[in-house]
C-alpha cells in the first residue's frame, strides 16, 4: 500500500491540517478546520455506502450522534479516558449497525433511504426518553473531565490532532477499501446488484460489513467532537440537517472516488462560512445546499471529480 | 461421461402462471445441451431456477454433486456455475477488465484481487475484447455487451456456463464468430446450458436438446432426432421446411 503516492499524499496533507494551525497558534483557523475535518470523515465515509455500494444512507448522522452519546456517557459516569472511551463508542456503534444493517439493507433505492432516516429519528427518540443519557438536556462534561490533558485549552487542541487523525483514517479507509476485493465486490453492487449476484458477489454480507464499517470512524469522531464541545444533546447529536448537508459534499466532490469528498467537504465548509457571515443569505444555507444538490444531480452526477475525468481521462488514473 | 447438473422434476409458479411444471433436465460434463422453445416456454425462468435467482416450487437442483436447491445465486456462482445473461447486465461504469476481474474474484476459483485480474485479462481477450480492456463497460456496442457477458462468466473459470440468447442481437458476422468462440470454450472442458433462438446455431453446436413448451418437456434428443419429432415441428417449428433448411446448412 505505501508504495503508492496517495496514501502519502493524506499523510502530507493531515501534518499540514495538524501543524499549520498549531505552530502558528491560530484558535480561529483550527476551529473552522476542525470543521472541515469532521465533515470530511462524515462525507468521506458516507461514501463507502453511497459512492461505492450505491446505497443512500440517508440518516447517516446517526453514527456521529450514537458514537457521542456512547463516549460522554462513559466519560461521566464511568469515568474512563476519552480516547478509550470513544474507541469503545466507535466499536459498539459499528456492532449496532451491523445489527440494524442485516436488516434493513434487504431494502433498496428509496425504501432503504427512508429506513435509514426512520433509525436516525427512533434513535434520536429513544434518548430523547433514556434518562441515564440525560433525556431532552442530554449530558454535560464538567471541567475535571479535561484535567487528564493538563486543562481545557490543552485538551482542545488534543481533539483537534485525534479528529485530524481520524479524517486521515477516513481517507485512507476509503484508498484500502477501493482497491481491494470487497471495494470491487461493493462497487459491482453499486452498479447493479442482481448481476453482482449472480456474477458471485456476497451482496447481503458486503453491504451488512460496509454500512457497518461506515459507522466505525464517524462514531469514534462524534466522541472526540461532543467532548471537546462539553455538551451533547439530541438535538445537535441527531440532526438529520447535517446527515442531507454530508450527501451535498459529496455529491459535490464526486460519489466514488476517494479525494471527492473531502474536496466537496472542504467547499462546502468554506461556503458555509460564507453564506454564514453574510447578511442577506444567513438563513438561507440549507436552501442553498438543496438548490446546490439538484443541480449537482441533474448536471454533474459525477461531481467535481467526476467532472474532471470526463473532461481529461487521463486523470482518472491519479486523482481517484 | 458424468453428470454435472441433474434438474429434478423442478416447477415454478407465478401467481396464474405456471412458468415450468415438472422439468427434468441432465447436463453432462464437457456437452453441450440446448434448451429451446417458442416466447414464453420458460426457459429464461429454467436458468433463473438453476442458478437460484428464485427457488423451485418443487423438486431439486443438483450441481457437480451438490443438492444447490435453493441456494442464493452468489453461492451457486461460487460452486462454479457461471451465467451470461439474455439481456446483457454490464456493471456499466466499470471497464472491461473491471467487469471481467468481478467474475474471477467472486468465481469459482475465489482468487485473489492481482491474479483475477490476469484471469480477466486472458479470458477478455479470448474472447476478442482484448483490444478494449480499458474501455468503459457501457460504452461498448450489442455485440461488445454480448461479449463482455461470455468473458465474465467465463473469468469465473466455471464447470458449467449458462448462456441464454448469446447470439440474439447479433449480425451474420458477429454470429460466426460467437459460435467459434462458443465451440472454443466447450473445447476447453466447460459443459454449456444454452438457451437459443437460432436454429441453425443450436443444431450445429448441441450434442442434445431439450424443448421446451408451457413449461413442461416436449422432447428431448439429439438435434436430428428433435429436429424429426413431430410434436416438436407442429407444435414449436409449425412448419417442417424450416427444419428442413437448418439441415441443409452446416
């Protein structure tokens, strides 16, 4: 694997996310990357579901919001390490989707979709009434929960570099996957499911795994998030906005390729922050993803990615 | 000669529509048997029994050995029965090679991801896509489709081949050539099921033949003996002079 360039290309371009805001210090530049290195790890493993075995998860934010939960309750009450306990949030959350996953992938196209947001609102629900997880007001960190980092200005920047790694994780999970024989067997799913059957690929086993695998590194990184954040709530852990603004990433880099949708998380975070801090268009982010969506759809189903190859071929080799 | 796939009194019913009633078909090792039969026989539905896309109503299905009855079409695949489809299935955004390298990851011969692709390589090429590796599946004309469906059944290094309607859609060339390449396979030890419209085609290649009619058996025989059953011409054939002609062309 590491004769290749790509994966050192994600190494190179993690030590840039990591380092850049931390030698320079810069809070400001850390917290809107740090944004974009979530988005990424939520569009760029929604991918393995969307991109490579054709599936719309939409209730992909789920994973996030399970995975944060997981962690601070085990934080608070259990009182063990962040990093363990957010690995444990990651491996229970994976267990859980490849429960649910058996199931409702016997689903497909629009059905399957609608699965995935009716898990997504009966989770939310179920916390929202779970009073060990804090029921409607959800669970808050208190100081001494940062005390193992040497306080909170430390533990910040802590999240930071883990989250970084785990987007870098994504990435090359996403390059792994792709270039093995499960990515084939997912990608000739994606393409056309009953023939990959008959063709001999295991279609209800690999995409039980995939759904399942696409949960591990968003929940890990919904622990690493809410903890920093101090706070976790339905509301915010379960927000299927978030799950419908992950697809419009990436659909706008490229659904299938590796670097697409990191690229289309990037844009869209920068976009984001745009529409944001502009006065006339502040409410109208979501519009504009949804107007951004249909047109990325109806125009450019390959995105920018997909784009690019059309228009030169050539890349289509290096730039997956 | 051993047999390689006993179909045993096999019946699939569709609501109203009984698809096959009672069908026992035997497929020897290195033979080629045809399946013919007007519109609407069932004979699409045979192979979607055989290779488990629906299991029978009753009856078994039998494979190198095995009772498959049943067993979900990725397994069957994996026994080593490989299937080219009447309607062809590329998986249209990979390539060539791609498609062909799905066929012998997931094949009998389970292999590798670096070595199916040497698999695919050679069986594309065999069967004249060598020149088209790289090209994207759906691009590639009626023809090229039909061809790409023959190579991927057989990257998967099969005992046994399925072919349902490989020469349909195909000019007097492109049939010529299919048919060498069909008899090329056979030559190679793989036994063939093939589903087939054209006469002259599946007289000259099958060792025997099987016809079918509503779903059920009509006759069964050698393509001289089924091309002289009168049942077979009134009742499938219609008018004699057709078969007549098939003769009398190699």
């Amino acid at each position: 694997m590491w004769r290749r360039p790509f994966p050192w290309l994600i190494v190179v371009a993690a030590l840039l996310f990591a380092l850049v805001p931390y030698f320079t210090n810069d809070v400001g530049m850390r917290e809107s990357l740090l944004l974009a290195a979530i988005y990424i790890i939520l569009a760029s493993n929604l991918n393995l579901m969307i991109g490579y075995a054709g599936y719309v998860n939409f209730g992909n934010i789920v994973f996030f919001g399970l995975g944060g939960y997981i962690c601070l309750y085990l934080v608070t009450a259990w009182h063990v390490h962040v990093i363990v306990a957010a690995l444990i949030g990651g491996v229970a959350v994976s267990a859980v989707a490849l429960l649910f996953g058996t199931g409702i992938l016997r689903l497909r196209g629009a059905f399957f979709a609608l699965a995935t947001i009716g898990v997504n609102q009966a989770v939310q629900q179920l916390v929202v009434n779970f009073e060990p997880w804090g029921g409607a007001t959800g669970i808050y960190l208190s100081l001494d929960s940062y005390k193992p980092f040497g306080g909170p200005m430390q533990a910040l920047w802590w999240m930071y570099l883990l989250i970084v790694l785990l987007t870098a994780a994504s990435m090359l999970l996403s390059y792994v996957i792709k270039n093995s024989k499960f990515g084939l067997g997912l990608i000739a799913i994606g393409q056309n499911e009953d023939a990959a059957a008959v063709l001999g690929v295991p279609t209800a086993r690999y995409k039980a795994l995939v759904y399942s695998a696409s949960a591990f590194l968003p929940a890990m990184a919904g622990g690493l998030y809410f903890f920093k954040s101090g706070i976790i709530e339905p509301g915010a852990a379960f927000n299927l906005e978030q799950s419908i603004e992950a697809i419009v990433m990436l659909m706008l880099g490229g659904a299938g390729t590796i670097l697409g949708p990191a690229l289309g998380a990037v844009l869209y975070e920068e976009m984001r922050g745009i529409l944001l801090t502009t006065q006339y268009l502040s409410h109208f982010q979501l519009v504009i993803a949804g107007v951004l969506l249909l047109i990325i759809v109806q125009f450019v189903p390959g995105g920018l990615l997909g784009w690019l190859h059309r228009l030169w071929p050539r890349t289509r080799g290096w730039l997956q | 000669m051993s047999e390689l796939l006993v179909v045993n009194d096999i019946s699939k019913r569709f609501g109203g529509l009984q698809a096959v009633s009672h069908l026992s078909l035997t497929v020897n090792e290195g033979e080629i048997l045809g399946l013919i039969g007007p519109n609407g026989a069932g004979k699409s539905t045979v192979f979607n029994l055989i290779n488990g896309v629906y299991a029978p109503d009753t009856g078994s299905v039998e494979f190198a050995g095995q009772d498959i009855t049943g067993m979900p079409p990725h397994r069957v695949a994996r026994l080593g029965l490989a299937r080219a489809h009447q309607i062809v299935q590329p998986l249209g955004a990979l390539s060539v090679l791609e498609n062909c390298t799905v066929g012998a990851c997931f094949g009998r011969e389970n292999l590798p991801l670096a070595e199916a692709r040497e698999t695919a390589r050679e069986m594309a090429t065999k069967v004249g896509l060598g020149d088209r590796l790289d090209l994207i599946a759906s691009s590639l004309t009626t023809a090229g489709k039909k061809r790409l469906e023959l190579a991927r059944a057989l990257s998967a290094r099969p005992k046994l081949l399925l072919l349902d309607e490989v020469l349909a859609g195909l000019n007097p060339t492109e049939t010529e050539q299919m048919i060498a390449t069909v008899r090329q396979i056979r030559a190679s030890g793989i036994a063939i099921l093939m589903i087939e419209h054209i006469m002259r085609a599946v007289m000259s290649l099958s060792d025997r033949i099987v016809v079918l009619n509503l779903g059920a058996k009509l006759a069964e025989g050698t393509p001289q003996e089924v091309a002289e059953n009168p049942e077979v011409i009134t009742a499938y054939l219609g008018d004699s002079t057709i078969m007549q002609a098939a003769e009398a062309s190699p």
